[in-house]
C-alpha cells in the first residue's frame, strides 16, 4: 500500500512538471478566488468585500494572496486609505467579469431548470368539441407554467378512447363514454348541435322550414355520427325523425365538415357555437329543428390506474376546478 501511494504520489508530481505554464494555471485555479477578487474590486476593498461575502477579512486577504500567488504578480496595490489595480490586476479583472457572465448565464439556465415546471403535455381531442373550461384551462395552465408544451391533435371520439385504453396517451376529450376497466370518465360539458347549409343549398335562406324539407337531401357526416359513436346524440335524432337523406360526405374534422357545408354539397351538423359567427356572416343558413336542439356529453378520458406525470396531473386538477366553477356559475 505504501508503494501505491508512493507511486500516485511520484506520477501526479511528474504529470504536473510536463504541463506547461498555462495549463498549470488552467488546472490549479480555483474559481472562488477568482469570485472573491471580482467582489473585491466591484466592492472597493477588501473589508467591503468580507461583508458582502460574509467572510472575515482574513479569510477575503489569504484568497487574494493565493490568486497573486497563482498568476506569480500583485493583482492590487493597497495601501491604507489606497486601493488600485495593478496592469495585471485590470487584465485578471477584465477575463474574470467575461467568464463570471458566461458562468452566471449556465448557472441561471441550471436553476430554471431545476425550479421551473416544464415537460410536453400531449392531449387529444374531438375536432368539433367546443368546451369552455378546456379553453379557459389553457390559458390558466400557461399562465402558471409557461414552459410546458401543449401538444393537441384531433381524433375521432372513438380513437382516443382506445388510445386511453392501450396506455399511448393520457389525456383526452371526447364525446364517447364506456364502460370499461382501467378508464375515468369526467363529466366536463357538453355542447349544442344544429344542422347547416350553405349558399348554393337549396334551402339557404328560406325561413320557418320544417324536417320534412331536409328529409332525402344529401348529408355529410362525421365519423363519429353512428349509433354508439362520439356524436350518438345526433344519430339518434336522425333516427327518431327519420331524417334521413344520401350521404355524400364524410369526414372526423370539423374544418373539412364546415368546408363541405359551405361548398353546397349539402347538409350537416355543426355545434351551435362554431356556426354562429358564419351564420352572421351569411356563409351559413341554420335549419330545422330550431329548437330542443340534440346535445353531445364532452367527456375528460384519463387512465385509472396509471401513474401520470406531475404536469399532466396539475393540468387535470386544474380542468376539473375550472369544471367545478362553470357548474356553479350557470346554476
């Protein structure tokens, strides 16, 4: 054993006489000396110094002296009642302040990362649904913890439900309510449903049509328009009206359903919500029933027995306060 240490002992000494002077230097400086000069200076003396640093003025003295001992030159001149830097004393001050910038910008970037919440939250949800407490959740969540990335893509109810179920995801919206283990149904809204035409459709512009009117026309449908589905809703009052026509469209996202619509080559179901500002514009004609319109549950999917992460858990409590306060303020 006493060999081994000899042996360290004897290669770290001769590691250290085939370094040259700079990478000496480089390899032995400490940077609290380099720190306690810096203060030294921005402070005006070494008393100052003590205090900011709170250290006692010898302990401030002997890392001045360690650090002239370092770069082998007097770095201050003091005398009493005279403080001055030396030539050398301005070039250590001057490399110094540019590496305490760099040092300090990592170490600000360092602590961000450990007391900022910050991750991706990935969320799917029905292209038609229209949810207050989600969008207001959004604002909410961002404002508290602007670094976590929203990640949204659009499904059909169905589809995210099963993505639940397989475990790829973990926060959903979505019409669709199951019975199945594993799956949290929340109940967190609902929405309105009426039927629209465009311009070229026959029926644009004509007041007080009944059913009967749209009965046989050609329909365009979403996906999910299906006993069972996410929009069950309006597959069932079609069914209850026999308001049936030829289906010549299909499609899961509302933007393509709207566009369908408004290109006259038919009828379709939009939410109430979305169609009001194209109906003001006169893009789009409301018809039958124009009241005791069909309405669609919005459900929150989430797994039941998996641990979530900490920002998707936030991100859930928060959707159900904002819920909670929704409920109280329309009852």
């Amino acid at each position: 054993m006493l060999y081994i240490a000899y042996r360290y002992a004897y290669l770290h000494l001769w590691n250290l006489t085939m370094l040259s002077a700079k990478d000496r230097l480089l390899r032995n400086l400490d940077w609290n000396l380099l720190y306690t000069f810096l203060v030294i200076v921005n402070e005006g003396g070494i008393s100052a110094a003590a205090r900011k640093l709170s250290l006692s003025q010898p302990s401030v003295s002997n890392a001045l002296k360690r650090l002239e001992e370092h770069f082998d030159k007097p770095l201050i001149l003091r005398k009493k009642g005279f403080f001055s830097l030396t030539l050398q004393g301005m070039r250590v001050y001057e490399y110094a302040s540019a590496a305490s910038r760099v040092i300090g910008n990592m170490a600000d970037q360092f602590v961000e990362q450990k007391d900022t919440v910050q991750g991706e939250i990935t969320i799917e949800i029905a292209s038609h649904l229209q949810c207050p407490a989600f969008d207001k959740t959004l604002a909410k969540y961002h404002a508290l913890y602007p670094n976590v990335i929203f990640n949204i893509n659009t499904h059909p109810s169905a589809d995210i439900v099963s993505h639940v179920l397989e475990g790829a995801l973990h926060i959903g919206l979505s019409n669709k309510k199951m019975a199945k283990t594993g799956l949290r149904f929340d109940f967190i809204g609902y929405e309105k449903m009426g039927f629209y035409c465009g311009k070229d459709h026959p029926c644009f512009g004509k007041p007080d049509l009944s059913i009967d009117d749209l009965k046989g026309g050609a329909y365009i449908s979403f996906e999910s328009d299906q006993p069972g589905e996410g929009l069950d809703a309006i597959a069932q009052f079609r069914d209850e009206h026999q308001f049936w026509g030829k289906l010549v469209a299909v499609s899961s996202n509302v933007e393509e359903i709207r566009r369908l619509i408004l290109a006259g080559i038919g009828f379709g179901a939009l939410t109430i919500d979305s169609a009001t500002p194209y109906v003001g514009q006169g893009l789009l004609w409301p018809l039958p029933p124009y009241n005791d319109f069909p309405v669609t549950e919005i459900y929150l999917v989430s797994p039941e027995t998996v641990s979530l992460k900490e920002i998707e858990t936030n991100f859930i409590k928060l959707l159900k306060k904002q819920v909670r306060e929704e409920i109280s303020l329309n009852q």
